[in-house]
C-alpha cells in the first residue's frame, strides 16, 4: 500500500501496536477527533495508537498526515477535513495551515468556541494534576476579534536570511511577511523586506504610547532605547528587553482583576514575586499607603533595573534583586502575595516558603494551567484552599491563556 494512501482503523486492534505496526511519517490515517489537550492538539486514536492532532477541531472526521512518531503516541497534522465542525472558520493567516508557522494554534477555530476549549484544558489539568474538581470561565478582551494585540514579537532569521517563526515542535523557520496577531504598530511587512543575515534573533516591541522598538541581540537598532508604558493611572519606563505583558490589553485587565481580589488594606504588608518591573507594584503601593509596604523579588538584571528607576521615588517599595527562594524567608511578615512565576510555575520550594510565612491571601497569576495546578495542590498539601479562579483570553489564536487565581488559608 502507497504509504500516502489513507487507511481506516480497525476494531480489532487493541493497545500498544508494535514497532511493525506503528505509524509511519508521512502515513495518512482516517480518525475521528476526540478531546482538546493541553498543548494546542486534539487527541485521537488509531488501531490502539494515539495521536495528537493539530489543525483539527473535537468532534470532527479528518484525514492526518502523521510527522512525528515515538514509542508512545505520534503526532500529525489535520490535512482533510471529512466531517467539519460548527465551529470551524476559514483561518484569517496563510501561514496559519499545515506544515506552516507554528505560532498560533487555534486560527480556524471561532473564537466564542477556543475560549471554551481553553476553559475546558484548566478544568482538566486541575483534574488530572490537582486533583481538584473546579469550574473556570475563559474571559474575552479586546480587540473582539483576536488579531493585532501582540505588543512583543520575536522573530527567528530564515534561510534566505528573512524573518520568520519557528514551525510547530520544529527549528524550521517559516519565512512570513505579514503576521495578524502582530500589533500594528509593529510593522512585520517592512522587516521581512529586509534581508538580515546571521542567526541573531530580531524582536519588536510597541507600546501603549505609540513607541515601538526594534533590537537584536539584546540591543537596540532603531526607536527609543526606553519604552513608555501607561497603564490607567500609571506610568512605567522600562527596557524593550525586559518581560511585559505581551497582550496589549493584559496590563490594565490583570491589574483590575489582582487588585478585587487582593482586598489590600491600608498598612498591609505585600510580596510581589517574579515582579518584573513592577506592574503590579505600582497598584499595590498606592493601596498600601505611606504605612504598608511592597517587597518586589525579581532575578533579571534589567527588570531589576528598570524597577529600581521605576520605584526611587516610593518610600514604601522595596526592589529585591534575586531569586523568590533566596529572598522571600528574609521577609519576615506579609499580609498579601502575589506570584506571578514563568510557566514553569513556583514549585515546592517557593510554596513551602510562601506558606510558612502565612499570608491572609495569596494572589496567583498563571500563564500555564498545568504549572498552576500542581502549585494548587501544593497549596492545598500547605493549609490554603482555591476560592477563586478565572481565566482571561490574552493569547488568542494560540492554545495559551492566562488565569488568577485567589488562595486563602483552610
């Protein structure tokens, strides 16, 4: 049989198939779309094998181009569609297809409908890696459509020395001229017109102020060297290298929604971790007033330094360059913290940390579902129960989402 040729499963086939009978890439096998997964696929099974699909929507019959294959599961791409979804679009980007930029993973998805598999990914994780049965609804922000809100984009140098993004699971770069997730501002069309040479990476940042950045290799080749960024009432300066928010929407959002539910005092005591350059401090500070204080942690160098400017004036912010481990047990008192870790998560050391320092709240912003729901557990193993979870679409189009969470002692 031509290894294109699309085969159907059969029922007899039970359990791990063996090496003879594995799937091959490059084999096209018809299957039927089970549920999302955590990872921007959908799960589906073949003759005993799973497969994790791309391009593909739950529910539908496709055909799939397997392009990956180990001992446990393959990978493919949704290459036919035999039965579509309701909510299957046509996706706005060309390069959003098979075989093309990896970069987003929902682009024939509507909307209304990623948000609910989004929803559906939290629930799950906390299921599986908690242990926790819970209920968390995906917020829209705007813009309503999904496109144009990336302030921050990193682009990889292609062959032809052009820029492009990487290709799913892949070092093979896609060439693009055009991005619609990009801000703008950004102007994706003018750089792929360049020919860049060498392998240095090319970011672009904009801001809300109208500014945008374009650096390489960690300096800055054209636009200012320091980006204004006014989010409501403040006002922060800082590097284009350092971490922000990526969603030109997510400062404004997240800071609304940590501030209901960190319920901060007048005089409290609050530990602002993996604070960057500050976003959250600002808030925190004028809620805190000249009695309370704010103790930043933060381990990159120009965040720190970013902070450090940001801060010089406030008498109750206290900038800690280092890791959340090493500097949170010198704090020997705090009312509020806020973590706001990479995706990674905090893990037990931080949480052993944070729990014996007993905080009345804990305010957690999550870019990872998984890292958060394990955290969650630890949390629970350390004397705080989750009353409150809500999740925000700040990365439409791709399989990611950011949530808050609030934990207060059991």
């Amino acid at each position: 049989m031509d290894e294109k040729t699309p085969v159907t499963p059969s029922a007899q086939t039970q359990g791990i198939a063996p090496d003879s009978d594995r799937l091959k890439v490059g084999e096209i096998v018809e299957v039927q779309i089970g549920a999302i997964a955590h990872g921007g696929h959908c799960v589906a099974r073949f003759e005993g094998q799973v497969i994790f699909v791309r391009h593909a929507i739950p529910g539908e019959k496709v055909l799939v181009e397997i392009t990956a294959v180990n001992s446990k599961m393959a990978r493919g791409d949704a290459v036919e569609i035999l039965e579509p979804s309701p909510h299957r679009v046509e996706a706005p980007c060309r390069f959003a297809v098979p075989g093309g930029c990896g970069g987003c993973d929902f682009q024939h998805i509507d909307l209304a409908y990623q948000r609910e598999l989004k929803s559906a990914v939290i629930v799950e994780q906390f299921s599986r890696l908690g242990g926790l049965d819970i209920r968390c609804e995906v917020r829209g922000v705007k813009p309503e459509d999904g496109l144009h809100w990336r302030t921050r984009m990193d682009f990889a140098i292609g062959d032809t020395g052009h820029i492009g993004l990487y290709a799913n699971r892949t070092n093979e770069v896609i060439e693009i001229d055009d991005c619609l997730i990009a801000d703008e501002l950004i102007d994706v069309y003018a750089l792929s017109a360049r020919k860049w040479g060498g392998d240095d990476r090319i970011e672009a940042a904009s801001t809300s102020t109208g500014q945008v950045n374009i650096s390489r290799a960690g300096r800055s080749i054209s636009g200012p060297t320091q980006l204004n960024e006014k989010v409501g009432e403040f006002t922060y300066q800082i590097s284009p290298q350092s971490f922000w928010q990526s969603h030109k929407s997510a400062p404004l959002t997240l800071i609304n929604e940590v501030m209901e539910l960190a319920g901060v005092e007048s005089g409290d005591i609050v530990c602002d971790l993996y604070g960057g350059v500050g976003l959250f401090t600002a808030p925190l500070a004028k809620a805190v007033g000249p009695k309370g204080r704010v103790h930043l942690i933060e381990s990159g160098a120009r965040a720190v330094a970013d902070a450090q400017k940001i801060f010089k004036g406030f008498g109750n912010v206290e900038v800690h360059s280092g890791r959340v481990e090493a500097r949170l047990p010198k704090i020997d008192k705090v009312d509020l913290i806020l973590l706001d870790p990479p995706r990674t998560g905090a893990g037990e050391e931080v949480i052993d940390v944070m729990t014996r320092l007993h905080p009345l709240t804990i305010v957690y912003v999550s870019c990872d579902p998984a890292s958060l729901a394990r955290d969650a557990k630890l949390l629970l193993a350390n004397g705080y129960a989750m009353d409150h979870i809500v999740g925000y679409d700040l990365f439409p189009m791709t399989q990611h989402v950011e949530c808050v969470a609030r934990f207060r002692p059991l």
